[in-house]
C-alpha cells in the first residue's frame, strides 16, 4: 500500500524526513538514513503493518536526532525501537481524546 499523497515528510525535532518508498530488495519493512534525512518503507506492507513501520522508523530518526543511537549499542536500540513503536502507536490510536488534547494550540 502507498501512502496517502500529502504524506511524503515529517518533521522530526526541526529536521524535514523524507518518506518515500523503497526500492530495495532486501527484507527489511522500512529503513531510517538520519544522514540523508530519510525514511524508506516498503508498499507492499499491509496497512496495520505500515503504519508501524513507518511509525518505528520516525522513533529511529527521533532516537539519532536526540542522539541517543551514539550512547546505546545498535541491538539496543532496535529492541527499544521495536517495543516502543508498537506500544506508542497502539496508545495513540486507540486514546484519542488524548491525542486530540496533547494536538491542542493552547498554552
């Protein structure tokens, strides 16, 4: 599945990541290139699959901006990535009220 049209960035801590699909042949669902500033995922991934790929690759790109892939052996960091990204999305999509009032412009 591709993603919607107008999903082709994101805005991680100041950085513009771009999101396109990748063409590779390797087995990976998606990959994170913080150097490029950019975020590779594989179309023919189901959607619930997607959307966890492409939500576990923005906590890389999260993890590199704040630096934290530096202090933390790789292995570890994939753990972390793999756990949080299933969790977080989880919680943001079934909350969202919370989303709704975490979202809001108001001091």
């Amino acid at each position: 599945m591709k993603l919607p049209k107008s999903l082709t960035e994101v805005d991680v801590l100041g950085k513009s990541y771009q999101i396109l699909p990748t063409t590779t042949e390797d087995k990976e669902l998606g990959a994170c290139e913080p150097n490029k500033c950019l975020i590779e995922y594989r179309p023919e991934q189901h959607i619930q699959q997607l959307r966890d790929s492409l939500w576990h690759e923005v906590l890389h790109a999260c993890y590199s901006e704040m630096g934290i892939g530096e202090e933390i052996p790789e292995e570890l960091e994939e753990t972390i990535v793999l756990r949080m990204a299933t969790s977080t999305l989880y919680v943001q999509r079934y909350n969202p009220e919370l989303m709704k009032f975490l979202q809001r412009k108001d001091r």
